[in-house]
C-alpha cells in the first residue's frame, strides 16, 4: 500500500492541492452566496422571495453531475466562449448549488427565531438594524452551524464530480493511479482514508465553532 502511495505520491499530492483550493474557494463563494440570498429572502418582499426562489429551487432539483456538464459543455455556448476552465466550471457548478442549499439553511435559520423578539426590541428602542444583529442573528447562526457544517462536508465529497470534466483533483489522480499501477482496492483504499481525515478535520472545527458561539450566547 504504501509502495502505491510513495511511487504516486506526485500525483496524490497534486490531487489533494487541487481538491483543498476547489473546496475552499466553493466554501466562501457558497456561504457567502447562500448567506446573502437567505437574508434577502426572508427580510425582503414577496417580489424578492419569488425572484430569488426560482433559481434555488432549480439548483436544488437539478443533480449536481448535471449541473456540472452543463457549465462546463453548455455555458460556452451560451455566453459566446469557446472554452471553459474546467477548474473554474466546477466552482462555479458547485458553487452554485451549495449555495442554493446554504440559502435556504440561512433563511430557516432566521425563521426560526421568534417575531415576538423582533418586536420587544423594536419596542425597547432598538432599531430594525439592530434587532437582526444583535437579537436575531446571534440565535439564528447557533441554528445554522451544523447543518451549514453537514453541507460542508457534503459538499467536500460532491467535489470528487468535479473529475468528469477533468478536474486534476484527489479522485481523478487516483483514477490515473489506478490505471498504471493496476491496483484499485489499494489505491481505492487510499483515498477512502484522505477523504476521511479532511471531512472529520471540517466536521471538527465546525463542533469547535459551534461550542464557541453558544458558549458566548449562554453567557
């Protein structure tokens, strides 16, 4: 096994860059997406729900796999471009649909604070600003943390998609290992253990957050 991992450890290494950059640039553009998206639904008119509702329930319908294909094949040909990056196609594609879901976790995540706290701190004198900031996101973003963290962590899995449009990443490397060095089950296995370690790595910090931000909303 470890024969495999020395001899390709090139190409192992250059997989497990690839796919760390690709998660950490989806994690901020989908957060900070899906973040923006929620508030504006849930704070804005019925005209903006509607209007932001139709592309997020579209990216949650559609398959990623799809989602993926198509930016990478069918964009092009929309947007007037010969060529796509197939790098910048899968954050876009992944993107794209984690934020979809991350929008709607935020927007759950203030709906389940009571309207009678926005109220009483209207009532106190606070302003609408200072309601949301103070009363309302502090309890909503305990609501938030872990199933922002659980899409996290899917979504650091659904990044192995990103190798049908030849995304140098973790899976596509060890399919070409696997193809040289003919051995599946070690190679397979290899990547088992990666996958493994860097989603309970972000499973972890994300408990650690967690138990920092409640702490300080008990207090």
């Amino acid at each position: 096994m470890f024969d495999v991992f020395f001899d390709y450890r090139g190409l192992f290494i250059e997989g497990l860059l690839v796919t760390l950059q690709l998660n950490a640039i989806v994690v901020v553009l989908s957060v900070a997406g899906g973040a923006l998206i929620g508030v504006a639904r849930h704070y804005g008119g019925k005209i903006v729900r509607v209007v932001l509702g139709i592309p997020v329930d579209i990216l949650r319908s559609i398959p990623l796999l799809v989602v993926l294909i198509w930016v990478f094949f069918a964009s092009p040909m929309v947007f007037g471009t010969r060529y796509i990056d197939p790098f910048v196609a899968a954050v876009i594609g992944l993107s794209l649909t984690q934020g979809a879901y991350i929008s709607e976790i935020v927007r759950g995540g203030l709906a389940s604070v009571r309207s009678t706290q926005t109220r009483a701190g209207l009532a106190l004198g606070m302003t609408r600003t200072q309601v949301v900031t103070r009363v309302v996101a502090p309890q909503a973003l305990i609501r938030m943390l872990p199933p922002i963290g659980s899409q996290v962590a899917i979504g650091i899995k659904d990044s192995t998609l990103a190798s049908v449009i030849a995304v140098p990443e973790l899976f596509r490397q060890s399919q070409i290992v696997i193809g040289d060095s003919m051995q599946p089950f070690v190679v397979l296995t290899t990547l088992m253990v990666f996958y493994f370690v860097l989603v309970m790595i972000v499973v972890r910090l994300i408990d650690m957050l967690y138990t920092r931000v409640a702490a300080r909303g008990a207090s």
